[in-house]
C-alpha cells in the first residue's frame, strides 16, 4: 500500500491506493505550497485499483468506482476541495487573484474567463508573491488563497511567452486545436508558495479591453461592493453579516477598476500604483 | 407624496445597513437581497425615522447637500423605490 498526505489549509487528506503509478500522478497534481495553517481536519482516502476499475472510499464510509485513473483523480480532487472549503465554514469565498505584496493582500476580482489567471501569471513571472488565481477565502479583513495550482487556459501560451519552456506548456502548444487547461504551480516556475492569512489592503476590479493598453482608476466603495457581492459565496455557517464584513473590509481598503489590456502594461501599471 | 402630507416614512425593523464611505449597503435577510443606496439614498433612508414627514424630506435634502433648489422629484423618486423594496414604510 502506497501513501501520501495532502494539505488544503485546515484539512489534511491521507490517501491510500494499491496503485503507484495513480499515486504519483495525484502528487503531480498536489500543489507544492507551504501552508501557515493549523490543520484542524483529518481524512483517509483509499483508492485501490481492483483489476477492472478503482474503488474510491472514505472515512465516512462513502464508496464509489471510477473505470480511468483521469476520472478517478478528477473525483478525488473535487472531493478534497469540497471538503477543505466545508471545513473553513466561517469564511466567505470570492473569486479573485490573491497577491502578498509586503506582507499584505491585494485582491483581483473578477468573474470567470476575465483574464485573471493569464494576469496572475503574469505578475508572478513579473516578481510578485501572487498565492492563488481563482479563489480567496475571507474573513474579519484577512484573506487567504485556497491552495489550488493556477489554471491556465493552453491558448494562452502566446500570451505568456515566458512559459515555453514550461514543460505542460510545450505538450499543449503542440496540440492547438485542444483546449487544455494547464495546471501551473509557481514552484514548478522557480518562484516561492505560501500561503498565510493576509490582511487585505486593496482590491482591483477586472474589466477586459482586450487590444488596447491597460489602464487603472481609482474606484469608489460601493461600485466596488457592488461588483464583488454577486463574485461572493456566502459562509456556509450562515455567519450573521458576511456582508457587513465584506463591506467593512473594502471600506478600508483601496480600491481600483483594472481594465485591462495588454499584459506587460496591466503589470507595469499595478507596480506604479501600488508603489 | 401619495399617503398625504402628514406621511411619516419609517424604515423598517430587521435591516443589516452597513455604512460605506460612499453609501450604504443594506441586507434585507428575509429576501436575502441586497440594495446598494449612494450617499443621497442613504441620507434619505437615515431621515426616514418616523418624526420626519415625507414633505419636509426634500428642504432638508437641500440644506444637507447645500443645493440651490428642494430636490422634490428625486426625492418622491427614491421614497418610492425605497417603499417598493421594502426598505420604508
């Protein structure tokens, strides 16, 4: 039997299989990030290949069968992030980058496909600490990344030129019709992982002009609250005024509308504002 | 304003009103909707206590915001919105 732990922030899985060969493709796709987070949740996984299909199982006692490894690892994925987001009740999610810049978060939000994910990269080739590229888990004014390897869309690799050498990347580049999704973790890039829960200090609203250079403006409270509340899933403990947290938080922030253009300038103008 | 010039506008019990530094946001849990009012709503919502009548909302506007005129379309306007999103009675 083959095992290995798998942090996300206050849970920690403990998976078993049979399967080597499963085993090492579920530790590819593991994030390789350093968590600042007490574990507070344990859960045992098995997964044991039978000669016709895997057996995925829990320590709750829940039990189905997957035909393909691909399936399988899928299911087991989606199950640890359920979880993992079960077991955070308290905090609110959004969907948004999330960037430690000098021991504080700032914030970009916006909704799905609106480039937040090509521009996480970006900043992050760029130099900044960028800790998550799709969802960020607040609460009381502080924000952490759910710990989740960036999804890159494949063809945005003539976007972000810099990662042609990644090897994910060159695999899909020669496939282009395909549309792939490349799971990138910035430690694969040479860059540092690590999450810890940050006090948020500003918030960028992502608006696309694609084509056209980058530009930022300064954005008022309650435009920005009324763009983020609908990006928001509420506490799942029902805590009592999550939008009075949420409202609060960007009150003392700063806050920015991000249209964005083209890449190199997007980055170049969040260094100029936030310096 | 429709309910006669001694209408006392009254914002209603259970509302989660968090102020902003430009408006407020407001959560009515029982719809669990949320309404964004800028800093002119909000200041009409904060009058609508109960003592002051509906036909005194718009002179009061005036001096708050020091406007050359009473605002009394806007004002009617908002009331009205507010009535119909259950934010005042």
């Amino acid at each position: 039997m083959h095992l290995e732990r798998i942090q996300f922030l206050s849970s920690e899985f403990e998976i078993r299989t049979n399967s080597r060969e499963l085993l090492d493709r579920v530790c590819c796709l593991a994030p390789r990030v350093q968590q600042e987070f007490s574990i507070l949740h344990g859960c045992r996984i098995s997964i044991d290949w039978t000669g016709e299909d895997f057996r995925i199982s829990n320590s709750d006692g829940d039990e189905d069968y997957e035909l393909s490894s691909t399936a399988v690892i899928e299911r087991l994925f989606k199950h640890m992030h359920r979880l993992a987001l079960a077991n955070l009740p308290d905090h609110t999610r959004l969907r948004a980058v999330t960037v430690n810049q000098a021991g504080q978060a700032f914030l970009i939000v916006g909704p799905k496909c609106s480039g937040k994910t090509t521009l996480a990269v970006s900043l992050l080739l760029a130099g900044y600490d960028v800790c998550g590229d799709e969802l960020a888990l607040l609460q009381d004014g502080h924000a952490i990344a759910f710990p989740r390897r960036f999804l890159v869309r494949g063809d945005c690799v003539e976007l972000l030129p810099q990662l042609k050498s990644y090897q994910e990347f060159v695999d899909s580049a020669s496939h282009p019709a395909r549309e792939t999704l490349i799971a990138v973790d910035p430690t694969g890039l040479g860059k540092p992982w690590r999450l810890i829960p940050l006090e948020v200090s500003a918030f960028f609203l992502l608006e696309p002009n694609y084509g056209a250079r980058t530009s930022i403006q300064p954005s008022g409270k309650l435009e920005m609250l009324r763009h983020i509340i609908p990006q928001c899933t509420p506490p799942a403990s029902n805590r009592a005024n999550w939008i009075g947290d949420m409202s609060c938080t960007v009150d003392n922030t700063r806050t920015f509308t991000l249209r964005l253009g083209e890449l190199n300038s997007a980055v170049l103008a969040i260094k100029e504002i936030l310096e | 304003m429709s309910d006669g010039p001694e209408y006392c506008p009254k914002t209603l019990q259970g509302l989660q009103i968090n102020a902003v530094t430009d408006g407020y946001i407001v959560y009515q849990s029982d719809r669990d909707r949320v309404h964004y009012l800028n800093q002119t709503a909000a200041l009409i919502l904060e009058l609508c206590n109960g003592r002051n009548q509906a036909a005194t909302l718009p002179e009061l506007l005036q001096s708050a915001f020091d406007l050359p005129d009473a605002p009394v379309e806007e004002v009617e306007a908002c009331l009205r919105t507010l009535r119909t999103e259950g934010l005042v009675a």
